[in-house]
C-alpha cells in the first residue's frame, strides 16, 4: 500500500489509462484529484475511484490553459493539504503523413502532448518538493521509432523522453522523482479522436489487436512503476522490443515500421 492516502493528480483522467491508473491507485487508498475536460466521464470515474475504496474529486482542467492549469494545482493542494504524485497523462494523436499536415494540426500535437504536459510539471513540482512526490510522465514507445502516419505524435512523445532526461538531471537532490513510462499498445481511445482532439466512440482502432493489452492490466503494471520511483519504464513485452529496435538498429527499425499498415 505505497499510496495510502497520498493525494494523486491525474490528467486525462476521464478515459483510458488515466482512469484505471486513478483505480489502481484508490485500491491502494489513494486520494484521487482527477483532472480532465469531459466531466460526465470524470463524474463515473471518481465513482470508481470511490468504489474501488480511495477519495476522489474532480477538477475540471484543460492542460493548454496555462493559467487555468496553474490555478488547478493550487485549488488541489488547497482541498487535500499537499501533493504526493502528479501524472501527466493528457495527451492525444495527430494522424496523417507529414506532407498532409497543416501547421494547425502540429501547433495542436505539441500544444497538449510536449506544452500541457511541461506546464503541468512545472507547477506541480514546487508542492511535490514539499512532500518527496513523484513526478509522472506518460511518453510512448513511440518515441524510439520512425512513425509512419503519426509522426506528428511520435514528435511529440520523443520530447516528453527528452523532457524526463533533463529532470532527472535538474531535480537531483530535491526528493522528487521523475518516472517517464513509455506504453506499447494498450487499448484506448486515443485512436477514436481526431485531429481537432474530438472523439469518435465508434471509430474503428487501427491497430493490432492481437498485441493490445487490457487497460486495467497496464494501469497496474505503470502503477508499480511509479512506486518504484522507475526513471524510464517501457512495457508491453512488444513495446520493450521494438523500443530495443529502435534505439540500437535504426535500419531495421525503418525496414520493419516500413511493413506495418496502419
């Protein structure tokens, strides 16, 4: 029970990892902060949460308004008393091949996933330094690898690893910890939102099925990351092998993302 009655913020934390994690952490009697811009599915998660035996509150917050973001935290810590964990984990996909994309469509990408994701940090950080938090990044294993038809997000995630590098450096001797976690394919709705980051619960998923982990099933794994106070951890068993791929055989790494047909 690492995180007996740490308080825990979690953007994106309406759907998909970001609401199981918040599960994972209130069967582990977390006090949840859950952050997010569709509050009806915040509403059904911090019922999980509860559920699930931890806390749970609902802060409406869009991560690209910097003061709206900044404001957040200070409206969290001054609900709970302090900070223990901040989990950046809104972000969403841009999709279409590099020569298709409009300047909008990239402005968006790294608004949320590289900017969001840095303002979150940076405002979480003076509370977490407080408390000897952990700092969470959710990055991508596609930040190892060319990526054909998402290179707008694969950008974006290869600068959320960059960005977890130099904290790693910076926050030496602060007793705050900064794991960036990088997931394989886990099942999600990032696939089902558009390029203006609107979702589509009926648009079909892209990607292999047969090598798409349960939510739940991630959550738990990213969730022992984070007690651990990991730097880097990659996962699934295919996300861990391609990232290997990536890093030491950049050829081979083109050749094999040249034969997938997303």
């Amino acid at each position: 029970m690492t995180f007996q009655d740490k308080v825990v913020w979690i953007t994106g934390a309406s759907s998909g990892l970001g609401k199981f994690m918040a599960i994972e952490f209130a069967r582990q009697g977390a006090q949840l902060a859950l952050s997010g811009r569709r509050i009806e599915q915040l509403e059904a998660v911090r019922t999980a949460v509860i559920a699930a035996g931890g806390v749970g509150e609902i802060f409406p917050c869009e991560v690209t308004d910097e003061a709206a973001l900044e404001e957040t935290v200070k409206v969290i810590v001054g609900h709970f008393g302090k900070l223990d964990v901040t989990i950046a984990n809104a972000g969403f996909g841009v999709f279409g091949k590099i020569e298709s994309l409009s300047a909008a469509n990239w402005r968006k990408q790294l608004d949320v996933n590289v900017v969001g994701l840095a303002m979150t940090a940076k405002f979480a950080l003076p509370f977490l330094k407080q408390t000897g938090g952990r700092l969470v990044l959710i990055g991508s294993v596609a930040a190892y690898l060319p990526n054909p038809q998402v290179g707008a997000y694969g950008v974006s995630k290869a600068a959320v690893r960059s960005i977890a590098q130099t904290l790693h450096v910076e926050l030496k001797g602060t007793g705050v910890s900064c794991t960036v976690i990088h997931p394989g394919f886990v099942d999600s709705d990032i696939a089902r939102v558009d390029n203006d980051g609107v979702l589509h619960p009926e648009a079909k998923d892209p990607r292999p099925k047969n090598l798409m982990w349960p939510t739940d099933k991630a959550a738990k794994v990213m969730v022992g990351a984070i007690a651990k106070r990991r730097q880097s951890f990659v996962f699934t068993g295919h996300g861990r092998f391609m990232a290997f791929i990536g890093r030491h055989f950049p050829i081979l790494a083109v050749w094999m993302m040249g034969k997938m047909k997303m």
